[in-house]
C-alpha cells in the first residue's frame, strides 16, 4: 500500500498548459537584447531556444512523469532538461528540438520550410549549386542506320549551300566543285539506305535539289553536254513532279549553242507542260521563242508570238522587239501601231509625287527619306529608265522610215509622245531631230539650227544640252563668238555640265589664253571626275603652256582610263621625245602599232626615231612599211631614196625620187636626183635625157645646165656650145638679179637709219640681225592651207617643241643629198649651196587642236572630237 497513492496527492494533471514560452511573448520584445541586436544589425543571430516544456508527441503520461522528476529531484534536474531536451523511448525528436544542424519550425506557429534563421555549419544555397554540375547528357549512338542516314543528309545539304555560296562570290569552279561533292554524297545516302532496307523512304526532294544544282553549275561553267545530260535525267525519272519545266532550261543551253531548231522544240514542249494558271510562265517562253525567230531571221513567226504576247500582257521589251520585227519587213503603218502600243504600256510603279515629302507631318517626312532610295525605288527608276531608253531608241529608228522625210517622220513620233505618258521624252526627242541633221554633215542646215534654238527659252536640263550642242556646231563652222555665247549659255541653265564646260574652254583655247581654258577643264573634271575629253583637252594645254610633266601625268591617267585609244599613245609618245627620252617614246609607238598597225604616220615617226638613235636598218624597216601604206609621204620617200644612195644602191633609189616629181612636180630637186641616180649608176645616155627634159621645163636652171655642159663635152657632143652659152646667160643674169636685191637691201638699211636718227628711235642693225629666212619664219605668224593629215598625226605634232622635228629632220636629209655626188668625180655639181637653194625645208604639221565635246573623231578632221554624252551619237 505504501506504493499506492491517491490521486489528490499527486501534482494537478493539467498544470503547466497555461504556461508559454517566453519567445513568444511579443509583449516583452523590447527588453529581449538578443532580438534588438538582431535588429539592429541584420547580422546577429539570437542562440537557438530549446523547448521549456517538451512537445506533445513525447506520449501518454511521459510529460507528466518528466515534470514529476523535475519537481523531485529539484532546480539542477530543471536546467539540465532546459538545456538538453529528451527524446522519446521511440528515437522521434522533440518538437522545436535541433537535428543535423537544422532546427524543425513548430509546426503550430510557423511553415516547414525556408527559415531566415541561418543554422550552425549551413550556408544559404537556394539554388544547390554546392552540390556542382548537373552531369552531362548522354550522347546518342551514331552507329544505327537512321542516325548515319540524318549525318549523310545533313552533308548534302551543306554541300548544296555551299555550291550556291560560291556561285554567288563568282568562284564557279568551286561551285562546281562542290555541287560534284553533293552529288557522291547523295549516291552513298541512297546506298546506306538500300542496305538498311529503307529503300522505299528515299529522299526525292534531295535527290532533285542536288540533280539540278549539278546541272546548273555545269551549264555556268560552259560544260554544255554534262548540263544537258544532266537534265535529261532530271527530265526522264518521271518520280519528279513539274520536271517538264526544266525543258526551258535546256533550250536556253541550245540558244546559246547556236541550235535555233531545237531550242524552239524545247521551248514548245515546256510550254505544253505548263497549265494556263501559270500565265507569267507562259508569256516569258513565248517571248524567248519570239527571240529565237528574229535569231533564225524568221520575222513573221516573231511577229505573231509577240503579238500574242502584247495582247495578253503586254510590256516593254516584247513591244521593242515586234517595233524591231516591223522595221525588218518595212512595214510602215505596223510600224506606227506598234509604237502606239508600246508608249501605252503601263509600267506598274508608283508616281514620283509620292516622294515628295509633306511639310507639316515630321512622321511621314521621316518614311518619306527612308524609302525615297531603298531597294524598290531604285527598281522603279530602273524600270522606268529601260522604257525610256526603248521608247527613244524606237523613234530614231522609225521617224526615217515612217514617213518620207525623217524630220516629218520625227514630228510624227513627238506628237504620239505628248499624248502619252512620257511627255518629257518629247524634248530628246526634237534634240535628236537637230543631231540627225549634224550627223549627216548638214551643218548649215536650218533646222538643225532652228530646232535647237527653240529649247532656249525651255527649263534648264533641255536648254543646257541644246545650248551645248549649239555651242559645238558653231565650233566645228569656226564662228568662236557664237560658241562662245552659246557655251555661256549652256553653263547659265546647269554649270555642272561637263560638256558646257568643255565648249567653254575650247572657245578660249582657240583664243590661246591657255590658262583659262585649264581652268574650264579642271573644273569639268571636277563634275564628272570620268570626262576623258576633259582629260585629254587638259593635257593639250599643258602641253601648249610648255607644262610637260603635268601634261605627261594627264594623259597616263587617261591611258588607265582609255587602255586601247590610239590618240592617247601618240600623245604619250610625242611627250617622252620631247622630254628627250626616246627610248620610252619608242616603247608607247611600238605600243600604238599593235592598236592601229597601218598608220603611215606612227612607223613614220619609229623610223624616225630608230634614225635618231642611229639604227638605220630598223629605220628603213619601218619606213619601208610607212611608204607601202602611204606612198605620198614627201619626207618618207625622201629618206628611203637617200638611203639607198648611201648603200650603193642607186637604182633603187629612181623610183622613190621619180614618185616624189609626180608628187611635187614643181620642184626641180627631185627631177635633179633622178637625173644624178642615172649618172651614178652609170647610165650616161638615160642621165643625159633627164637632164635634157629638166632643162626643158626649167630653162634657167643653172645645175642643169652645168650637168649639160660637162656630160656633152666628156660624150664629145656638138651641142656642147649651144649650153654653154645658155649657161652664160643664165649665170650673168643671176649675178644682175643678185645685185639689184644687195642695192636695194642697202637703200632700205640707209633709210630706215636716218628715219631712226630724226626720231632717236634705234633699230637693230641688219648686219647683226639678219632676216630670217624661209624655213626660219615663225609657224604662228604664218598663214597656210592645212595639209591632209592622218589625225594622229595632226594632234600628236607641236612644231618647235619636238627634239627631233621636222626642221632637223629636213636639214639632216637635204645635207645628205647634198653630199651625194662625190667631190673626186668628174661631174660634180657646183657649190652645194647652190644646189640646194630651191628646197626650203617644210614648216611643220599644223598645230593641233583640243578635242571637242559632241562628236566623234573623224578621219578627215586635224584633231579629235569626242561625243557629248547620249545627245549626239546614241549607242
């Protein structure tokens, strides 16, 4: 019984559930220091609680037998349970007990889960990255069929891209290449697909893609047959849908081989493949078979494919070629229908209004700049550039045929043009009337004149390209003050025109105030930096200003510009000779041979050259060739004859002395060396003859009669006297001849001193400074009709400034003809001066003038004409 007790001695069973814990209690938050530091801080962390009173889930009586203990064994039980709170008998926590450094929320007073309170040992890692990397995924196994099959794909595909790459950077061969590589790849696909029984899931798309690709890259690079065969396998595998098409492609192989036959049939047999739906397709294989006709000649087939095409759809370039059809057949109102038709065609772009941005709206004036130059603008100007072109080149070709005269022909065509949509293409049009005038070398032409006149008072494009052509045709009839006036004019309405420019310059080249005119060409170089007529008119007045380098580096330029013009080489070679530098003048001659190797001037002036270098035999080579395609050239024949006489060659050197008296019959020199050619070669009887026969035509001729005398003495003739006396007459009437012109030299010297003492005016002694003679006269100060000149000749020759000119040239002959009887033969001329007084050394080429904006060279011309623009001579 002793262990039996009552229950009202026991402890109050529901003791101690009013108490709380003390963390809870908001009330005293203030006084908790742990709480206001963390406050305070945000870094200090209050030291865990554990449990006053232990959880619920210890079981059954378990919490009253511990508070029984507690109360036993006293205070010192108590703050050993506070601080090491107890686990049940079953191994369960304690309710807000600490676990692995982790302590458990109470679940009735806050959420499982992410506490703020940092652990003892733990670090905040919400997102688990201190457990490292995610491990990689597995790869998967390239050893099944279908992965090798996607692999080989894929291959093919970029191989593909890559050929289509290179084709569009211009490398075909690589494109080629590699369509080549695609095309062995495709093969093995197909393969690895057949050995793993995948046969019925090839590829068609693929297969096709890389057939074509091949066959295109073969017909790019000009491999024809390997194109075609290659199309033809395309063509036949009846697997691949709308194949048929591909016809087009092989008949456009055949057009360009020339097999006008058989691309038709290809052309037809494509279009029988195509369904009506298709109607662009159809109308663009149409028009190629028209081509084809006009290729094959056959213009009525031509004419009624592009008929039908203008029916159906009609556009520009099928209404230029049935134009072309008609004028072909010379079919006059056709002609006129056509055009009709074709000035009506509409283009399908937008108005150029659109363009033209609103002042008040800052939004649309900043989409207005965006595509006022994009991509589909620029396709519009294009477009509408093409139809101009068309539509122009069209009316030239008709307005002569349409009607009886070109200019009723041409008013025609304006008429049909002010009615249409192209309005502005009706001033070309009456500009090109006037230039048709000019090109048929009626420059007198009143309406030429007139047609251009009328534009003076039109807006400024149009009154500065007739001002401009105005200025040129003044030009070339040497009216300079109309030129003049006209080139003002022209730079007044757009003084960015080169062309105007140019005029304006030429005006004040002729003038010779040099300056200016470099100041006009530079800055028509300065608008349009590819004026090669600027360019060249540059030079020339550099060249004129004495500016060698400056005019040497103009024409290099123009070189790099111009690679095949002749008149620049030439240029090119006149400067480097008078640079002396003849080696270099030599190398642009030889140059200037390979574009134009039957110039007599060029293998002139390289004999000439070789001459001056002392190579006689590459001299006489070149002037030999100079003579066989001009055999006129005084200077030419006379240094061939000389050249003979200096190699002993007497004989040969009658024909070219004889051709020289048909040329200059006149002149007594040549008739003379013939007659000195018989004599040296030993033909006395044939010499005496020529002589008899100069004196006939030359009685006072001294050497005639001298070489008379002396041949019918040593011949034992009786005529010998009669000569002599002749030779008497004519030596005393020499002598009264010469006195009379020494008196009156001296009563001229004698009056102009006393004029000059009575007005203390000094003149330079006659004695000291002789007049000049013939052959002395200054060129520009000399008036004389311009021979006919090769023009390369004319603007490459500038007389006193080439080293190697003309004079000498003359001097160094006439010296060598001078000398050719020699002084130990019994018949021998007199003095060699009076041999030679009748020959006066030419004086010079004229010189040259600059290039004229506006037209062509031409071969009759003394200098270089150059077009203007599209205005004159159109493509």
């Amino acid at each position: 019984m002793e262990h039996v007790h009552l229950a009202a001695e026991e402890d109050d069973l529901y003791s101690g559930y009013n108490d709380y814990n003390p963390t809870f209690d908001s009330e005293e938050l203030d006084n908790d220091a742990g709480f206001q530091q963390a406050v305070r801080t945000s870094h200090g962390r209050r030291p865990p609680m554990t449990a006053k009173f232990p959880g619920t889930a210890i079981g059954g009586r378990a919490l009253g037998t511990s508070f029984g203990v507690e109360s036993r064994f006293g205070s010192e039980s108590r703050l050993l349970k506070s601080r090491m709170p107890m686990a049940s008998s079953m191994g369960r926590p304690m309710t807000g007990a600490v676990q692995d450094g982790a302590a458990r929320p109470m679940t009735a007073v806050r959420a499982a889960g992410y506490s703020s309170a940092m652990t003892r040992g733990s670090t905040f890692d919400p997102l688990g990255q201190s457990k490292g990397p995610a491990p990689p995924l597995e790869g998967k196994s390239e050893d099944t069929p279908d992965e090798k099959v996607k692999i080989l794909e894929k291959k093919v595909n970029d191989l593909i891209e890559e050929s289509c790459l290179a084709h569009g950077h211009g490398d075909l061969q690589l494109s080629l290449d590699r369509a080549k590589e695609a095309g062995r790849k495709e093969r093995a696909l197909v393969r690895q697909r057949e050995q793993s029984g995948n046969a019925d899931h090839i590829n068609l798309d693929l297969t096709y893609s890389v057939l074509f690709n091949l066959a295109t890259q073969y017909a790019n690079n000009d491999m024809y047959a390997e194109a075609l065969n290659t199309y033809q396998v395309i063509v036949k595998n009846k697997m691949f849908s709308n194949a048929g098409r591909l016809k087009v492609n092989m008949a456009n192989i055949h057009f360009k081989q020339k097999n006008y036959p058989k691309a038709i049939k290809l052309y037809r047999m494509a279009l029988d493949q195509i369904s009506n739906s298709h109607k662009e397709m159809r109308i663009k294989i149409m028009q190629n078979i028209g081509v084809v006709f006009i290729r094959m000649g056959q213009y009525s087939d031509a004419i009624t494919s592009f008929e039908h095409i203008m029916s159906e759809s009609p556009n520009i370039k099928t209404g230029f070629n049935l134009i072309l059809c008609y004028y072909a057949i010379g079919d006059r109102e056709r002609m006129k229908k056509a055009f009709q038709k074709l000035i009506c065609v509409p283009l399908g772009i937008d108005e150029e209004d659109k363009y033209i941005p609103p002042n008040d709206d800052t939004h649309a004036n900043l989409v207005i700049e965006a595509i006022k130059n994009d991509k589909l603008h620029q396709m519009e100007r294009e477009r509408k550039a093409l139809a101009e072109k068309f539509i122009m080149t069209s009316a030239k070709l008709i307005a002569p045929a349409i009607e009886a005269t070109f200019a009723a022909g041409f008013d025609w065509c304006v008429d049909m043009v002010k009615s249409s949509q192209y309005v502005e293409l009706a001033n070309d049009l009456e500009i090109n009337k006037a230039i048709t005038y000019l090109r048929q070398r009626d420059f007198k032409q009143v309406g030429a004149v007139e047609t251009l006149k009328t534009f003076e008072k039109k807006d400024s494009r149009v009154k500065s390209a007739a001002a401009t052509n105005l200025s040129f045709l003044y030009f070339l009839e040497k009216d300079y003050d109309q030129a003049d006036r006209y080139a003002d004019l022209a730079m007044t309405a757009d003084r960015y025109n080169p062309a105007a420019l140019i005029n304006k310059g030429n005006t004040v080249f002729v003038k010779k105030d040099y300056e200016k005119a470099a100041e006009f060409y530079k800055e028509a170089l300065r608008n349009d930096s590819s004026c090669t007529e600027a360019l060249y008119n540059l030079g020339l007045t550099y060249k004129r200003l004495g500016r060698l380098e400056e005019s040497l580096d103009c024409f290099l330029k123009l070189h790099a510009i111009l690679r095949n013009s002749a008149q620049v080489m030439w240029q090119l070679a006149n400067l480097f000779e008078m640079l002396e530098d003849p080696h270099q003048a030599i190398e642009w001659l030889m140059q200037l041979i390979t574009v134009t190797p039957t110039d007599p001037q060029v293998l002139a002036k390289l004999g000439e050259l070789y001459d001056s270098e002392g190579d006689k035999s590459q001299a006489f080579q070149y002037y030999q060739e100079s003579f066989r395609y001009f055999p006129s050239n005084i200077d030419v024949i006379e240094w061939l004859g000389a050249y003979y006489i200096d190699t002993q060659f007497c004989e040969k050197a009658i024909q070219y002395f004889e051709r020289a008296t048909l040329i200059q019959p006149t002149q007594v020199k040549w008739q003379l060396m013939v007659a000195s050619c018989y004599r040296r070669s030993g033909n006395y009887q044939k010499a005496l003859e020529t002589y008899k026969d100069i004196h006939r035509k030359f009685p006072e001729n001294i050497e005639c009669l001298r070489f008379l005398v002396r041949l019918c003495t040593d011949m034992g003739m009786k005529e010998v006297q009669d000569y002599a006396t002749k030779l008497k007459k004519v030596e005393k009437m020499k002598e009264i001849r010469e006195q009379r012109v020494k008196s009156a030299r001296e009563g001229s010297a004698r009056g102009t001193r006393r004029e000059g003492s009575a007005s203390s005016v000094g003149t330079p002694d006659p004695v000291r400074h002789p007049p000049k003679k013939d052959s002395e006269v200054d060129i520009k100060a000399v008036s004389h009709p311009e021979p006919k000149h090769s023009p390369l000749l004319d603007q490459g020759r500038d007389s006193g400034h080439s080293s190697h000119g003309t004079s000498a040239k003359g001097e160094r002959l006439s010296a060598k003809m001078r000398a050719l009887p020699g002084s130990n033969e019994p018949y021998e001329a007199s003095s060699q001066r009076d041999i030679d007084a009748s020959y006066v050394d030419p004086l010079g080429a004229p010189m040259e003038r600059p290039k004229t904006a506006a037209k062509k060279r031409n071969e009759d011309d003394d200098f270089a004409d150059e077009e203007l623009g599209d205005d004159l001579l159109p493509e």
